[in-house]
C-alpha cells in the first residue's frame, strides 16, 4: 500500500519523497525511467552557496564541489560587467554524483526507487495511489495525463566540457548576444586550471537557429573547433561529446490539483519552476519540492504556499529575460555600457543573488543603485 506516487528520481522528485516522509512518515515509490539516477547528465552543476545550503538537509553536496566560483565576467557584446566577491558564491558541481547523493538519501529513509519504469502509457490508472507527484520534467506524462496548462516558453541548450585554461578559474564568462544566442546566453564554467564547460541556450521559437550552430561559434570565439577537440570529454567517434537538453522557461499557471479521485501536484522542470535569466531549476525546484512533500495530500496548500516563497523571484527573473531577449546586439551593448559607469558592477558584487532577487530589493540598496544609475531611467 502506497502513500505517494512520485514520476521522476532527479532532485526534485527525491526531495518530495523525503519531505513526506520526514513530514508525514509516508511510504513513498518513486518510479524511475532510467536505469540510474544521474545519467544523462546534461545540465550545469553550477550552483550557489546559498542555494546548496537551504538544500544542506536533503544532500551534504560538498562531497561533489569540483570547483568554487567567486563571480562572473558578463559580455553584453562587447560590453564587459564585472561581479566579484573574495569569497566563492557558487560551487561547481559533479551534477551526476550530486543526483545520485539525494536518491541514495531517499532510499535510506524507506523511499523505494523502481528504475527503468515509465509510466507513459497513457493509463492514469497505472499510478499507484491517489496522491501523485509529478517530477518528470519539462514534457511531463503527469502534466498532460491530467490536463494541466502547457508549457509555452523553452530553451535548447547544448554544452561540451574542453581543456581550457581560463584567465581566472573562479569566475564565470556570461556572454550576451541575440544574433548568436537569441532569447539566452552562452556561458564558460571553468571545472579546474586545464578544463570548462562551454555551454549556450536559445529559445525554441527561433526558428532556423540551431543550437549546435550557436555552441560552435562560442567556442569559435575561444578557438575552439568542437569536431576537431581530442583532449575535453570524448566520444567513441573521438569528436568533444555534446550534451544536449530542453528548459521550461516559464512557470505553468497551474501546478496542482485533485482530478478523478487524486491529488496530483508537479515540481521542478515539469512545474516550470526554473529560472528564466539561467534555466537553473536544482534550488528553487527543491524548495519547492520540499514544500510539495509536506503537502502531496492539499494540492491548493502546496500551490498557495510555494507561489507565495518563490513566486515574485520567478517573475523577476522571467521580466529580466523578457527584458534582455527583446534587445539587439546594438542595443545590448549600449546597455552594458550604461551599467558598467552606473555602479551596477559594485552593487551585484555586494547585494547580489543568484536565485532569489528579491532579497536584492531593499530600500537602501536600490536608493543607491538608483542614485549612482539616474541616466537609465527607462531600462
């Protein structure tokens, strides 16, 4: 006899099943339709201490940091702002091993995993309780078995891992620009002193842009040639192997509800709760799986509550992609050098938050931003 049905063994799924047991002592299955937790890995491990730490009872992930990052160098075509801080603000992760620490974990405490078991058949009947949990990402079975608002806004990304030596190994290349990656960014991890991760997005509704086109002139730009690189990750052809994956970069206007007898609520990538301006979805997804666990029997709770956490810095984060996609490169670059002379380099170094940017929003911190930045007026 189940409790909780959850569709998807990633962080999000994982961290429900927890959150219910510790919360309700429920007994928990999760089905997996892989046959390992981790694997593919096609997202960044990159993530904030902030972040890692409100997750820090779900995972002890500094088993998995292979790399601190203590800021980023972002590149508005041409225009370069700088945030730094003396200490690391985000860790690189072995996001595999990461995934596999929160399963395990799950596991311990009574979840049972069943890998290599989909639940796609089109057969609600196929869950195993009435309380179900939809992690299953972005092209959720569980969102579209119960009807639930589509997703209208994603991102195609790509990335390889290269030998690379950076400039400074501990600070990130953001690069800006809508003729090579219209609606996001392309963007450099550095993983140590010899090897990064090239990585780059651009919205699916840019038809005739190609992803993988967009990912060689990134590398291009560091002279870098993806199918002739022999010393990044390889594959049995010998050409640097591509990772490739689809965001949810928008939230589904709802994400909970009780149909034909069950309670059923989404999470993570399959409740578009990702970070617009990133894609990231690891931190906020959690939490709100967190909440999701301690709620799987109250869909309208768990929406209320977690809506009212993480709901304006979802909306912030989606008016500042908005913001940025809608610009030409002419236009991103003015930009950059307005905020580069407005004091905006100091005021991320010092207030900034990678995920929730609400906790930037304070009277004394935008009066000074504001006071140093009166020219950008209309931004």
């Amino acid at each position: 006899m189940h409790d909780l049905h959850v569709i998807g063994a990633g962080p999000a799924g994982c961290v429900a099943a927890l959150s219910a047991i510790r919360k309700h002592n429920a007994r928990v299955t999760i089905s997996e339709e892989h046959e390992c937790v981790g694997v593919p890995a096609n997202c960044s491990g990159l993530f904030s201490v902030d972040g890692l730490e409100t997750l820090r009872d779900y995972v002890d992930y500094r088993g998995t940091v292979i790399n601190d990052i203590c800021g980023a160098v972002i590149d508005l075509c041409g225009e370069k702002i700088t945030v730094k801080r003396k200490n690391a603000v985000a860790h690189v992760c072995n996001r595999a091993l990461l995934d596999l620490r929160i399963a395990e974990n799950a596991e311990k405490e009574g979840a049972e995993i069943r890998y290599g078991e989909r639940i796609s058949t089109g057969i609600v009947d196929r869950f195993k309780t009435d309380n179900i949990i939809g992690a299953d990402g972005p092209n959720s079975f569980v969102a579209r078995s119960f009807g639930f608002p589509k997703i209208g806004k994603f991102v195609a990304t790509a990335q390889t891992t290269v030998r690379y030596a950076a400039e400074d190994p501990h600070m990130v290349e953001v690069f800006l620009s809508n003729s090579m990656f219209p609606g996001f960014f392309g963007w450099v991890i550095p993983h140590n002193e010899e090897k990064a991760e090239f990585g780059c997005g651009i919205k699916i509704l840019n038809r005739g842009t190609n992803v993988m086109d967009a990912l060689d002139l990134l590398l291009k730009m560091k002279n870098i040639v993806r199918n002739k690189n022999i010393n990044g990750e390889r594959n049995k052809g010998g050409h640097a192997t591509v990772k490739c994956a689809i965001i949810p970069i928008e939230t589904r206007k709802r994400t909970a509800m009780r149909r034909n007898g069950k309670n059923v609520l989404l999470v993570g990538d399959a409740a578009g709760q990702t970070k617009s301006t990133t894609g990231g979805g690891v931190i906020i997804g959690g939490n709100c799986a967190r909440i999701a666990g301690e709620n799987f029997d109250n869909p309208l709770g768990y929406e209320i509550k977690w809506r009212a956490k993480f709901g304006a810095d979802l909306f912030i984060h989606s008016f500042v992609n908005r913001y940025l996609s809608a610009k030409s490169d002419a236009e991103l670059k003015q930009l950059g050098a307005r905020l580069r002379t407005s004091g905006l380099e100091r005021f991320l170094s010092k207030h900034g938050h990678m995920d929730r940017p609400t906790r930037m929003i304070t009277p004394g911190a935008l009066g000074r931003l504001l006071g140093n930045a009166w020219g950008l007026r209309g931004i």
